[in-house]
C-alpha cells in the first residue's frame, strides 16, 4: 500500500502561467511569424537566393537615407518635447487630490482617444492660409495671410499633441508613489526649492520619464498620418515609404528591408532602456539597477547643473513683483497644455453644422445639411456599422485573451511570468506600421486581406497591450485570501469566481473592453492594410476623404466619433475601480 502512495507528485501544481499559452500563441502567429517572414523577405532576391542587394539599394539611394534621418529625428525631437511638456502636467496631476485628479485625467485622455487623423486634419484648417489664427495674426499687423502648414515645425508641434497625453499618464503612477515628503525633509535640512526638486523628486521619477520617453519615440518611429497631412516632401517618412513600397509597387523585399531597420532601432532603443532601468520599470515597478553605472553618474551631473540653474532663475524671479510664490506659474501652464490638448477635438463641433460648402472655423452660417448628408450616404454609414462590429468583435476577443493571461501572469511564481509580460507588450513595442505590413504579408497568403475578419484579427492584437495591463493590474491588486477565505467556508471554485473574484474585478473587465473597443473603432493603420483598399472603416473612409475631396461631411463624422468616443471612455472611466 505504501508504494502506491506517491505524495511528491500529489503535491504537484501546474504554474497558472499556462493561462497565458492562448495569448501567447496569438502573438506567435499573427506577429512574431510575419514579422519574422517579413525581414527573412529582405535578405532574398527575385529568385529566393540568398541577397543583400536590397540593403544595398536601400543605403545606396539617397532617397531612402533622407527618410530615415527624417524619421529618426522627428521621432527624437517629438519625445524632447514630450517630456519638457509632459512632465510638468503629470507632476501637476500627482499633487491633486485623488478625486479632482481623476476629472482633470479625463479631460487629458479624452484627445489621446481621438483618432490622430481627426486632430491633424483640425490643424490644417486652424494653420491654414484662411485658418482663425491667420485672421488673427493678419489683424495685429503681421502682413498677409500666414500659411503655418507643410514644415517640420508643424509636424513635429502635431505629432507632440497627439503623443503628449501617453507621455503624461506613462509618468504619473511613478510620480504617485513618491513620497514628497521627502523633498519636505530635505528643505528642512536647508536645501532649496529647487535642489529637494531635482535631487530628491527627480531621481525618483526617472524609470517614469524613461518609460515615457521609450513609447512616444518607439510610437513616432511608425508615424505616417501626420507627416503625410501637414508636412512637406522634406518631412517624408519611413511609414509613408512602405505605403508606397506595399500599396503601389509591391516591392516586399525593400518594404521588408525599411521594417527591419524599424525593428532594429526599436530594439536598440530598447536594450539601452533596459541597461538602464530594466525594462519591467516600463509597467510602474520600481528599478533594480545599479545606481553607480555611468548612465547613473551622468545623471547626476546632468542633475547639478539643472539645480543650480533653477536656483538662479527662482533668485532672478524673487526680485520680480508678485513672483514670490510661484505656484501658480504651473497651474498657468498646465491649463493652457489642457487648453491646447482640447482644441483640435472640440472645433468640429461648430463646423459640422456650417451652411458653406467648404470647412471654415468659425462657421459663417449654421445648418445640418451635411449630417442628412453622411445619414444618407450608404459610404458613411456602412463604413460606421462596419466599424462598430469591428470594434465589438475585437474588445471581445482581446478581452478574452487577455483575461486569461491576466490571471496566469499575475498568480505565477515563475520567472516566465516576466517574459509573457514582454510578449504581451511587443503590440506596444514594435512600431504599429510594421505590424499593418506584416499583417498583409500574412493575410494575402491566406485569403484575409480585404476581409472584416482580418481587420478584426489584427485590431485584436494591437488592443492586446492595453487591455491586458488594465486587467493585469487588477488583479496584481486582487487580495487571494478572499478566495481562500471562501473555499474554507465551503464554497467550490465555480462560486468563489461567480460570487467572489467576478464582482470584484468586473469594472476592470468592462473598462478593458470598452478601452479594446476605443482602440479598434479609430484604428486607420490595420485597416489601410488589411482592408486592401475594399473594406471600409470609418477613419479609413475619413482617410480617403481627407485625400481625395475635404467634405464637411468629414466634419459631421468627426463629431458623430467624438460623440462615441466620450460616451464610450466616461463608461470605461466609471467601470474603472477608484
């Protein structure tokens, strides 16, 4: 009898990170495999032989070493400005109180939820030649009309606003775990305003700031719409490149080559991230990385030298009548970010309902010809339905996963835990440009090109990321001994998930939905690829309007996706656990 007990393997538990497996053979096959197959492209010529002839014509072509230089330094100047603005809001919204805070993080995230292509495409009316601000300039006295379009100026401005409120709220759960009582405790010790600030609060938030500073310029690096919208040939992009290599000339090889070249900035950038904080900082926790290293005593003297600075300007600014207290300075700034942030959303609210045949702000006259005009378009409103059930399908099927996943991550004792976490951000990491080409070399292989189902397969794992960091969240603060506690009451795992672990984490869920549905219904880059130009979304209908004839009917869109959109995120925002 005593031989057939064996209590080592009784005692045996499979490690929840298995959950994780369908998550994780999703991101295998829709994007590790066609990223991989896209860059083993560029290393073939015609025949299938091995061949660097493609690089060779890549770097050999001064063409495509302009795009790239162009690209990278747009994206670098964009993540500058990211941070300088960035950082004072999010340090603004740490020092709230936690119920103002949440209003003002509404009111920030609101325009981050609004397609890029709308807020550009704002812009162009507000900077151009008959835009309000040339009216304005014009009647000060600053000469003729004032064209502000078509400049890296521009470009660089507008991709900022649309990446500034990721880099603010990247920053601010840092921000929130320090304790300023310790910038307190060291004026206390006589350091001043600004050396407790740069010595004590600064050092803390560097993993956030770094953090930020990795998504916005990874996020830049596929950046088409806007260089395509407000820019000049000379702002030329790698994203437009491979358009044009996909859509027009069906050259996978050089498009493969360009996505190799993203890939691999991408990853660098990364590494350096890692050598430095350690890329689980990118998800709030807090560095382990040696404080002696080079990027630390750089740091440091980088630091100095911005604290004296700050105490020779706050010397020069106590001289100054009512400049004693100057906190007030921040609140200006922080109003007028907010202000900037609000603007290119709320303008076509008073444009969708002007009489003129042409999008003017301010309006001369008022009317609502064109909603009668996109109601009654079979173009417009198809490309909406579609867009709906697109959206619906892909929150489901990524809420699903990503559920699932949640749990094993979050329960896991292993070290593979840290490793599906990496797998489950690559969606975030790797430029969405590259994931829309590798998507369509997919698909066009297996007949999903052209198809509702491809775009929803693919909105599903660019949605990924963020609905699995929501959920993951929630349960890395879930307390298990609630569960625990049921089952010694008696209760079997069915009722302890239905009447314990669900009622608890189900704001979380719907949140994640109604944020995977966000994602997907203002989704353009997935669905410019794999719609193969018949399947028509609404931002891939707007796109083809912006391009081809600039209705306001555009405008009536807009204002019907603004309606959705805030109805959808102050849902998601309210299903939220406080």
């Amino acid at each position: 009898m005593a031989e057939r007990q064996i209590p080592s393997a009784r005692r045996f538990k499979l490690d929840p990170i298995w959950l994780a497996g369908p998550g994780i053979l999703y991101l295998i096959l829709l994007l590790i495999v066609p990223a991989a197959g896209l860059m083993f492209l560029s290393f073939r010529d015609a025949s299938g032989n091995l061949s660097f002839e493609t690089y060779r014509q890549m770097f050999g072509a001064g063409i495509y070493v302009q795009v790239l230089v162009n690209t990278f330094s747009i994206a670098i100047q964009t993540t500058i400005a990211c941070l300088l603005v960035g950082y004072p809001l999010a340090y603004w919204l740490a020092r709230m109180p936690e119920t103002r805070r949440r209003v003002v993080m509404w009111l920030v995230l609101l325009p981050f939820w609004m397609s890029a292509l709308l807020k550009n495409f704002a812009w162009m009316v507000l900077l151009s030649r008959r835009g309000v601000l040339s009216q304005i300039l014009t009647g000060v006295g600053m000469g003729g009309p004032v064209d502000l379009l078509y400049g890296r100026g521009v470009v660089v401005f507008a991709m900022a606003h649309t990446m500034l409120p990721l880099a603010a709220l990247t920053m601010l759960p840092t921000l929130l775990s320090i304790d300023f009582g310790l910038a307190r405790a060291a004026k206390t010790l006589g350091a001043s305003g600004g050396q407790a600030f740069w010595r004590v609060v600064f050092p803390l938030s560097m993993p956030g700031v770094a953090a930020a500073g990795l998504l916005v310029f990874i996020s830049s690096l596929g950046f088409f719409i806007t260089p395509a919208l407000l820019g000049s040939p000379r702002e030329t992009v790698i994203g437009q490149l491979l358009i044009t290599q996909v859509q027009q000339l069906l050259n996978w090889q050089l498009a493969g080559a360009i996505a190799v070249m993203l890939l691999v900035v991408t990853l660098a950038v990364c590494l350096v991230y890692d050598r430095a904080f350690g890329i689980s900082a990118v998800s709030g926790e807090r560095s382990d990385r040696n404080s002696n290293g080079v990027f630390a005593r750089l740091g440091r003297l980088v630091i100095a030298g911005l604290a004296w600075a700050t105490d020779l300007l706050a010397a020069v600014f106590d001289k100054v009548p009512g400049f004693k207290r100057r906190d007030w300075l921040l609140t200006a700034f922080c109003v007028a970010v907010m202000v900037m942030l609000l603007v290119p959303v709320l303008i076509f609210v008073p444009m969708a309902f002007g009489s003129s045949s042409f999008l003017e702000f301010p309006p001369r006259g008022y009317s609502l010809r064109w909603f009668e005009t996109y109601w009654s378009s079979p173009n417009w409103t198809g490309a909406t339905m579609r867009s709906f059930a697109i959206a619906i399908v892909s929150a489901l099927l990524a809420s699903a996963i990503s559920s699932i996943a949640a749990f094993g991550v979050a329960r896991s004792t292993s070290r593979v835990g840290n490793l599906a976490f990496l797998l489950f951000m690559l969606p975030m990491i790797i430029p969405n440009i590259v994931i829309a080409v590798a998507l369509f070399y997919l698909f066009a292989q297996i007949g999903l090109v052209a198809t509702d189902a491809g775009i929803a397969l693919g909105h599903t794992l660019t949605a990924l990321p963020v609905v699995f960091v929501i959920i993951l969240t929630t349960f890395k603060s879930y307390d298990w001994r609630l569960d625990q506690a049921a089952a010694t009451l008696g209760a079997t795992k069915t009722d302890t998930i239905r009447k314990v672990t669900w009622p608890i984490i189900k704001g979380s869920v719907v949140a994640a939905f109604l944020f995977g549905f966000l994602h997907s219904f203002e989704e353009l880059t997935i669905a410019l690829f794999v719609g193969g130009g018949v399947r028509q979304t609404l931002p891939k209908q707007m796109w083809d309007d912006v391009l081809l004839q600039v209705s306001p009917t555009l405008a009536a869109a807009s204002v019907i996706i603004l309606a959705v959109v805030t109805i959808v995120f102050v849902a998601a925002e309210r299903a939220r656990p406080r």
